[in-house]
C-alpha cells in the first residue's frame, strides 16, 4: 500500500501552505509584550480595583516605555515583532481553562481538553501535516516539542529532534554503511515482502513499510547539506545566530534557520519549534529574565518573517514564501495580572497568541482581556471585536478555535479533527 493511499488530501483547498509553530515555554507575562497595560492608570493607586499591575518601573531589563507598532501597542518586550506588524494578527483574551504547565501545553497543541495531564488527540501540526505533507520526507518536524499522533496516517507523525545536529544525524546515513549493490538487494527482498498479502492485510507492517521508505527518502535525500549553518554567513546574519554560545546550533536562532530551510527545501510541511525558554518567573528573576526571553522569542518569529519574505516562492508569480508559511507563537498561558511577594508572577487561566504570514489578515488585534484582573472575555469569531459584559454572542476564545481557523483556511471545513468548535474567521483574509 502506498503512502498517497493512507492519505486523507484536501479537495479544493490551499495543498501549497506551509506552517512553523513557535513554543514560548513557561508561561509568558503578555503585559510584557502582546497584551500590555498603559501604567498611568493602571498604577498602584488603582489596583484595588483594577487587580492589575504591569509593574514596569520594576522592570531591570527595560525601560519599561511601551511600543507604538503602526496603532497598536505593544509591550516593552516585544521586540522585533513590532517591525513586522503588518503581516501579524495578536490574538487577547483567550482563556486555557488551566493552571497546569503540562495541560496548557498539550490544550494548545491539540486543541483539546487533556485527560488530566494526558494529551487527547492528535497534535495540529499532525493533522496539517496528514492533509498537506503526505510527499514531503519528513512532514512533521518538531524541535523541543511535544507532538502527538493518535488517529493519522504514519509518515503525519512527528520527527522530534533537540537541536541541529540531531536533525543532521538523522538525516546521515548511520555507520557503518553497507555497499550500495547490497543495499539495492535488501531494498528490493523488502519492496517484495510489502507486496504480500499478509503484509497488506496487516495495519502495523503497512505502517512499518512506509516508515521504512520514509527513512530511505530522508536519508538519500542530501537534506543534511542545507543545515551547516555555521558555515553560512548568510543563514547566521539573517538569524543572528550567536557563535559566542557554548552550542550555538542549540538555540532558537538556529532552530528558526533549520525551520525556514526545512520549509523552503520541501523537506517538511509544517514544523515546531521552542522559540523561548525560562518563563516561568514566580519570583524576582522576573525583574531580569522574562522580558528578554520573551523578547528573544519574538525576533526569532521576527527574523523568520523577514527570511519567507525575502525569499521567492517557487511558479509563484512574484509571490514569497510568507505567502504561503503560516507562523503561530503560543504559550501555555499567561502570568497573573498581578506581582506576588516574591516580586514575580504566578501562573494565569489568561493567554494570547501570534499569528502571522500566510491566509492571516495582518496589523490587527483580535478580541481582548478584561480591564479587571485580565480575565478573558467574549469574542466574536466573524469579527474578531469583544463582546462586552451584558450583551449577547460572542465565545471565549480558546485554542482550539485557533487551529479550527487554520485547518479551515487549508480547506479542512467539517471538524474531521473533532475540534467541536466554530473557527476564528477574523483572523483569515479569506474567512469563506
């Protein structure tokens, strides 16, 4: 059986869309970046009745002063996601219905409610990459990041590789090889066993013949060349990525380069990466790391816009490659809307998201936290504004209407991932 007969395809739906999810780990603070408060009336005087502090004149590794991105603001962390405005949409007042660093995670990777900790279902990127990745060798790439297969075809599973390297060791031959005619023999005694019946009437050899086939396409391909990014100056000025770490090829930069040329070679269909790290800040670390991690963060998503922008897209008639890579940046929630004793801050049902490139509607926000204790709110899904308290319509946006958005601008429009929730069109171009 071949891999084209596992596959479910779309019919009539965007078959040339590409997708990057960027992982803040931690639990950010968005009053730092996506989601910020102007602190002149949201002061200590007020904060009995606001139960919000943005707390910026605490801030060791700002200034604190809030960023004009083109009419919408943006918090002191943002970084260079505010040059990029045009092609992104922020997401507020969403709500993770959990506390849970683990729940969280796995709610936004799946869409879904987990089972305690116990992810339920299959991740978004195995779903994208079931529907759009079944001719790419390695479809589902993921860097530092959960992924989850539970009812898709195989080759939809995530690759999860921890750095560079380990993508380039397995893209490798492994040693020692055996000669090339002796490989041509062993491949063709197994090509014919996988025609057998008995291979063909049995789910987990099927699996394992496209496995098989899916590992020689990765290894034959060459892949492991385009990843020497220390030897590109190019790759490491568009990324900055910094040689003066202990494991530069590590490092959200270099994943950012690995996802972009992952993309742009037709290696993957979509891929996942750990854009930030270290943002659970319950005490004073707050003060001195959260902000620049977050912000590292955002000129990673940054720097790969401007890499898909700058690089032309293959018979697309003057188009780049951001018209065709969808990138999302996610945590699992929010830090509360106010410090602790400790000078940090704890963890929030609350969150937001980024969304950018591809089928999105750029420089905009869509919906909001509330102005008392950032809690979520009600937004409309059509047109992205928030419902305000006491008036009908409207849902509290939560992940899954997220990745039901993306599955539907992909042509994916009758909930086979059981998502049970409508999509969010205002964040589409397209929303039909």
């Amino acid at each position: 059986m071949s891999r084209l007969a596992l596959a479910n395809p779309i019919v009539g739906g965007a078959d040339d869309r590409y997708f990057i999810f960027c992982y803040f780990e931690g639990g950010w603070d968005i009053l730092l970046s996506l989601d910020p408060r102007d602190p002149l009336v949201f002061n200590s005087g007020a904060v009995q009745a606001t139960q919000i502090l943005p707390g910026y004149e605490f801030l060791e590794s700002s200034d604190g002063a809030l960023i004009d991105a083109g009419g919408i603001t943006l918090g002191p962390h943002a970084g260079g996601l505010a040059n990029v405005m045009e092609h992104v949409a922020i997401v507020r007042g969403m709500s993770m219905d959990t506390l849970t660093h683990e729940a969280g995670r796995r709610r936004f990777l799946t869409g879904k409610v987990p089972s305690g900790l116990q992810a339920r279902g299959s991740s978004g990127a195995t779903w994208l990459a079931s529907k759009l990745g079944v001719d790419n060798p390695i479809p589902n790439l993921a860097v530092k990041v959960e992924s989850y297969n539970v009812d898709q075809p195989n080759y939809a599973t995530g690759m999860i590789v921890n750095s560079v390297p380990d993508l380039v060791a397995a893209l490798r031959d492994a040693e020692p090889t055996q000669s090339k005619s002796l490989d041509q023999l062993v491949d063709g005694l197994l090509g014919t066993y996988a025609q057998c019946t008995s291979v063909e009437n049995s789910a987990f050899l099927t699996a394992a013949e496209a496995g098989r086939l899916k590992a020689r396409e990765m290894v034959q391909g060459g892949y492991e060349q385009l990843f020497d990014f220390l030897g590109d100056p190019a790759a490491i000025d568009a990324f900055n990525i910094p040689l003066g770490e202990s494991n530069p090829l590590a490092t959200p930069e270099a994943q950012a380069a690995m996802a972009v040329t992952a993309i742009t070679s037709g290696m993957s269909r979509v891929v996942s990466i750990e854009a930030a790290s270290g943002l659970d800040t319950h005490y004073d670390e707050w003060t001195t790391d959260q902000g620049p991690a977050q912000e590292r963060g955002f000129d990673v998503i940054a720097s790969m816009i401007q890499a898909l922008k700058g690089k032309a897209y293959p018979g697309g008639q003057g188009e780049s490659w951001l018209d065709h890579v969808t990138i999302v940046g996610f945590s699992e929630f929010c830090r509360g809307a106010l410090l602790n004793a400790n000078l940090g801050r704890d963890h929030s049902l609350t969150n937001a998201c980024v969304v950018a490139g591809a089928g999105i509607q750029g420089n905009q926000v869509i919906g909001s936290s509330s102005d008392v204790g950032m809690t979520p709110t009600r937004t409309n899904l059509e047109t992205g504004v928030t419902v305000e308290f006491g008036n009908a319509g409207g849902e509290v946006v939560r992940p899954e209407h997220v990745l039901q958005a993306l599955l539907h601008d992909v042509g994916v429009t009758d909930d086979e991932a059981d998502l049970r929730v409508e999509p969010l069109k205002a964040l589409l171009k397209n929303p039909s």
